[in-house]
C-alpha cells in the first residue's frame, strides 16, 4: 500500500523467504499448522512497516478466522486436553495482539478474558488500605492486583516444570529503583483486603485471591503474566495520558514485576509497560526513562550480532553501567512467547526512548538516536517540534533531492537547501517523506506528489490533502481526496467520520449517513460518529408515497380477487427519525456528559409521531444535571414540558403516586430538579400549578400560581401596557380560577376585587 518497511531491518531476507515457503499453496493443504505460522509471518511483515497497512490488515483477520474454525471449533477436539488448551490459550493471546495493534479494544478484552478462563487463572483489581508515600500518617485505600495462577504452579494446564524453574527471581534487564525523596518503592500494606472499588468487593474475591498477602503474592505462570500484561495494553490503548487510566493500568505491571517472571520477555515487558505509565508522572519520570534506557541497552546487548573482527555494528550511547551476565538470556527463551506478547523491535525501542528525551526536552539525544538509525522522518519531526522547521526540511529533501547544481553532496554545508533533481530510484520512504515536506509547507503539491510515487496506494497522502482542503473550507476537495484515500485503506475511522463531514457541508446526507454507518462500524465507540450519523438521517428525507412513480397494475387470475393481489409496503416516513432516534441514544450513552448530544436526543424524541415519552423525560432530567447550574431555568424546555403535563392529564384522571411509571418519574422530576431552578418563569410555574391540580394539590396549585402571578408582575410588558388586555384578561382568569376554587363563597366577591385592584 505504499508504505515502507524500516530501511535498516537486519536480515530482511528471512523474512521474504520465510513467507514464500509458508505462502506455497501445496504447503498450505498439507500441513496444518502452515496458516498459523503465515498469520505470524504476515503480522511481523505490518509491524515492520511505519503505518497500518489495509491490505495486510484484511489478510491477517481472514487467517485468523480460519485457524479459528480449523483448529479450536473441530481439529484439537480429540487431542489431549494439555496439548488443547496450552495452544488455544496462546492463539487468543495473539489474536489480542493483533487486536491491540488495530485498536480493537473490546475485542482482545474478550479473548483475554477467554484466555484467562481457559488457564484457570485468577486474577482481581480491588483497594488495599496502605500508604504510597513515606510521610503519610493514615493508610488510604491503594489499588493493587491479585492474582495467583493455577493452583500448583508447575503442574498447571499447558506449562513444563522446566518453563517455571528457568531463572532466579527475577529473569530480566536491572528493575531500576525509584530513589524518591517522597515515595515508597512499593506500595505499603498494612492489612489484607478490606475496602475495595470498583472491580470487586471482599466478599466477592475468590477465596484463593482472597487469603493473599499483597505484599508478598506467588510468581505468576508465563501466560498469566502475559495476560495481565495486555489487559494494560488494552486499557491504555485509546487515551495513555488519561490519568485514572493510568492509575488503573500500573498494578498490572507491578503485579508482573514484584512476584517475578520465569520468562525474560515476559518480565522485560512489564518493565517497559511500568516504563510508558511512569513517564507522565513528575515523581516517576526519571526511573522511567532510566528503565526504558536499560531495557533498550539490555535488547541492544542481546540482539547484536558481533562480527569477526570482534567489532559490533550496533552501539548505543547510554550513561547507565553495563549489564550484568545475569540480565541476559538465551534467544530461546527470549523468544518463546514472542507472537503472544507482540514484544517491540530493537528499533521501535529506541525510537520510543528518543520519543521520551523529546518530551523531556533533551533534543540532542533524541537526534543522536533517530540519526544513528536513520529514521530521518522522526528527526525531522523532532526539529519541526522545537520551531526549526527550516532544518527539518533541509533534512528531508536531502532524502529525496540531489544538491543544488549538483554540488558536493559529500562535504555540502547548512546553506544548502537540497532543491535538485530527484533522485532516482526514489527512497523506499519516500511517500512519507514528501508528506512531511507537504506538511511542513502547507504544499498541496508534495502530497500530490507522494501519491504518485507510491502508485496511488499511499493513503495518508490523500489524508493530508483532505485535511488541508477542509482548512481552505474546500469541503468538495477535501471529499474527494478522503474518497481515493479510502480506496486505498478503507478500514481507516478517522478517514470515513471527515468524509462524512465533508458530505454533510455539501448536503449529501444520504452519503454521508453511509460514511458515518461505516464510522461506526469500524468504532463502535464513537460518540460523535453516531450523533453526526443521527444528523445526516434528520436531514436525509424518506420520499413520501405521492414522490414516488406509481407501480404497474396486477394482473389477477379469474378466480382471484383483489385482496389476493401482492400488497406493496409504503415507506415510513419517520423511518430515519427513529434510527436517528437510536443513534442519538448511543451517542448519548458514549458521551454521557454531552449537553449538546441530549438536546438533539430531547428534541427529536418530541418530534415523533407519537412522542418517545420515555426518552424525552429522561433527555430532560440529564440535561438539567448538566447544565442546571450555569444556565438555570433556561435548561428547560418548557414547550416539551407542556406537552409532556398534557399527556399525563389526558392518559389518567387522577394520578396514583404508588404506581411507579411514567407519570411519577415527571413529577419527581418537577419536585426535585425543575422546581428549585425556577426563578422567574412564569411558563413553568403555571406548569407546576397544572400539574399539582391534576395531583388533587390545590393549595400546592394556588401557590404556583401565585408565584407565576408575581414573575408576570415583574417583568414590563404588564405595566407598560406593551401586553395586550385580552392576554391579561387570560392570566387573570386563571388565577381567580384557582383562588376561587379554594376560597370560601362568602370571600369570593372580596377575593375578586383584590385581584383587580392588584392588576389596576
């Protein structure tokens, strides 16, 4: 699809050969377990590359959806139960993996919690009281993870004895102490568990979760260690920054590393998953780095080949003391549960330690790094971050270009801007790179450009323009450009909601009820996707029955009437209301704190033919809790409440507060949540005054209506003269209305004139 694989990937050449040999068709029919490892060969192929790439995205799910019916729905059944469940625990690993990698969250949580049932493992995330920090005076509920593998550890479904035995403690890179002035290494328990959040209460913990020492729990199988470990990955997967996921994810981690790993990979990778939560905290920032910097140190000192000369191609500069012996270990342990936890390259590590001296501010290093391994796409984002856009370009067109009338490329200083002709052949990266000229420029051209060297398969080419079109407010470009791009990679969200956009400014809706559909589709989760989709159907409209051209008469038999005659469906004109009706609901469900989503969901739930009653009350009663407090009264919809009071009134005589319903939940609403934000609203207290006459509350009515009277009486057009005397004639036909009913008859003549002399 146009997109490049890392140009210094060692060995490549294994790589192509090992997916000829799997690929072979012959190969494919007799031996079974070849589409398995094609699936491997195949996902390795998208993690070398620098994007998602659609076409292989599409190959990786069909082999995955074979394996699955060949193997775990007929093939295993009548193999030893060991043998069944150790590969379908590590086939649902992978595949949440690989749903990881996609973004397909939901999906891995459900087959990690498949894998962790299959192994028997059990694990719970629930509060200990303990104390963080070492001045802390009283203990405070800590999350924490327990969790305790199979019952007897070596002879659990699936693992050799071997396996659990291999390494001391801790088999792994150096775990980095914190050294804080302030926190605790670990967290300090000072009881077992008694307060609990939100995952588990202490009644409902397992017994065997329940009688475990927090501080001290058991070493954990491989495979759970694993597991834990992706449901982190998975938690943090959409929002890393967000603070409470973080707080969430990192006793997943802890869990891995304080009761140790009989695995290297598995215990290196919990400390870089420590590592990358680690990294936002200001107290915690600097063991991550220094963690991630062993970690890369450690794989760089494990993966490197030494040539004969003695002399390794590969160095990393790094301040911390070399390795011990001990931190090391064979290839073939290190790569026992490769495809399960989907460990990063050597060079995606390092690039990510470079990411994080940028975010730290050490420029330099970051530099050093992306050079040394000749990410020169990252190198030029580093400097377009820190305003050097000028050297970020120079960088990238020395990529692509040759120097300026062909001068000394070799010995070329900072003068040269690199503007000859291209070079031929082009770089294998060369699709990105002139994206990032384009983006640096704002050069509709450089993408135009990257397009074509890629075949017209490079989809984020067609991204950008369309982004850069929709900036110009050229919504039918930017349409276009999103189309090609999606002709190229159609399984891109965020290409299918701009699009859907676009469409909507150019008033396609029916298309763009399509785009947003395929939206949703591919993230079901995304609240503003089905509100827009909601948007499009409203505007969308379902041709009535007189649009449509009449169909041809029946012919009937002699001996059928007509009522035997196909009878033809009419559409339904509200159709699109009630699915935008639905969408908005999702939506709203998604994105509960979204004032702005349950208006739209107030508004055309009242809309409909009938009204969704239901809907509209509770739209209202969220509404008011989110905005009730800036804006007050006017939060309400006091015409939609109207209609709602008429509806009650006019669906019973009385009203019966025993009988949950409906109409209670309207009246507990007014009582609670419209009644004390009413402060000059005349509507809504003659609302409340219709309302309690309807609860048999008069005295309750006469006190609205009082109240109404006295907001009416504030306001000017009364004693201007500006309201007309039939509308006041009205207002005070309705108030003698009320106070007649509740005064005595002697009163009522006395009463009477008190109320025009107060008008007068």
């Amino acid at each position: 699809d146009g997109i490049a694989a890392y140009r210094l990937t060692p060995n490549i050449e294994l790589l192509c050969l090992a997916n000829v040999i799997i690929s072979n068709p012959d190969i494919l029919e007799n031996i079974p377990v070849a589409r398995w490892a094609r699936l491997r060969v195949t996902f390795m192929h998208q993690r070398l590359l620098s994007e998602d790439c659609g076409t292989l995205q599409d190959k990786i799910f069909a082999d995955v959806d074979a394996i699955q019916e060949q193997f775990f729905d007929v093939s295993l059944k009548g193999k030893s139960k060991v043998s069944n469940d150790e590969a379908k625990v590590e086939f649902l690993l992978e595949r949440a993996s690989i749903e990881t990698f996609y973004g397909l969250d939901k999906k891995a949580r459900v087959d990690l919690d498949q894998a962790a049932a299959e192994q028997g493992f059990q694990f719970a995330l629930t509060g200990i009281l303990g104390r963080r920090t070492k001045f802390q005076q009283h203990d405070v509920s800590q999350l924490v993870v327990l969790a305790r593998s199979a019952q007897n550890t070596e002879d659990a479904k699936g693992v050799k004895s071997s396996e659990v035995q291999t390494g001391g403690a801790n088999s792994g890179p150096k775990n980095v102490d914190l050294n804080d002035d302030t926190l605790l290494e670990s967290i300090s328990f000072t009881e077992k568990p008694t307060l609990n959040l939100d995952v588990q209460t202490k009644e409902s913990l397992p017994p065997a979760l329940a009688e475990l020492d927090p501080s001290n729990q058991p070493k954990l199988l491989p495979l759970d260690s694993i597991i834990l470990l992706a449901l982190a990955s998975s938690i943090t997967n959409t929002s890393p920054a967000n603070g409470l996921t973080r707080e969430e994810t990192l006793p997943y981690a802890t869990r891995v590393l304080e009761g140790g790993s009989s695995n290297w990979q598995v215990y290196t990778q919990g400390l870089l998953v420590r590592s990358r939560m680690e990294g936002y905290r200001s107290r915690t920032i600097e063991r991550g780095l220094l963690q991630l910097q062993a970690v890369v140190d450690q794989v760089i000192a494990d993966t490197t080949e030494t040539p004969a000369d003695g002399n390794a191609d590969v160095t990393a500069t790094s301040f911390l003391r070399k390795g011990e012996s001990e931190d090391s270990a064979p290839a073939s342990e290190r790569l026992r549960y490769i495809f399960q936890i989907a460990a990063p390259t050597r060079w995606e590590l390092e690039g990510e330690l470079a990411q994080r001296w940028v975010t730290l501010g050490g420029l330099r290093s970051a530099l050093d790094i992306y050079v040394r391994l000749e990410m020169w796409a990252e190198a030029a984002l580093c400097y377009a971050a820190t305003e050097k856009e000028e050297t970020a370009k120079k960088l990238v067109r020395r990529q692509l270009f040759h120097a300026t009338n062909n001068g000394d490329e070799d010995n070329a200083g900072d003068e040269e801007t690199w503007e000859g002709p291209e070079r031929q052949p082009p770089p294998a990266d060369a699709a990105r790179l002139y994206c990032i000229i384009g983006d640096l420029d704002q050069d509709a051209s450089m993408y135009e450009k990257a397009w074509e060297v890629s075949g017209q398969r490079y989809a984020r080419a067609q991204r950008s323009l369309g982004r850069m079109y929709i900036g110009q407010r050229d919504m039918l470009k930017a349409a276009d450009a999103y189309a090609k791009s999606l002709r190229a990679n159609q399984l891109n969200h965020a290409s299918w909601f701009a699009m859907g956009c676009c469409l909507l400014e150019l008033a396609q809706f029916e298309k763009a009820a399509e785009a947003f559909s395929r939206t949703v589709q591919l993230e079901e989760t995304d609240a503003e996707a089905w509100s827009n989709l909601a948007a499009a159907l409203l505007k969308n409209q379902i041709p009535t029955a007189d649009d449509e051209p009449a169909a041809p008469a029946v012919e009937l038999a002699e001996d059928e009437d007509e009522s035997m005659a196909p009878q033809t469906k009419k559409p339904d004109p509200q159709q699109n209301k009630k699915d935008a009706l639905r969408a908005l609901k999702r939506a709203a469900t998604l994105k509960h704190d979204s004032h702005r989503i349950w208006e739209n969901l107030l508004i055309v739930a009242a809309s409909l033919s009938p009204p969704d009653y239901d809907t509209v009350l509770t739209a209202q009663r969220h509404i008011i809790d989110l905005r009730s407090k800036t804006n007050g009264e006017s939060c309400i919809d006091v015409e939609i409440m109207e209609h709602m009071i008429r509806h009650v009134i006019a669906l019973n005589d009385e009203y019966d507060p025993s009988k949950p319903g409906f109409e209670r939940l309207l009246v507990e609403m007014f009582d609670k949540k419209i009644v004390p934000l009413i402060t000059s609203s005349r509507e809504l207290w003659q609302l409340y005054a219709k309302l309690s006459l309807w609860r048999k509350k008069p005295a309750t009515a006469l006190d609205a209506n009082e109240k109404a009277w006295r907001a009416l009486m504030s306001n000017s057009p009364l004693i201007s003269g500006q309201m007309p005397s039939s509308r006041v004639t009205e207002l005070l036909g309705e108030r003698t209305g009320v106070h007649c009913c509740n005064v005595p008859l002697m009163s009522r003549r006395r009463e009477m004139s008190r109320l025009v002399s107060e008008l007068l």
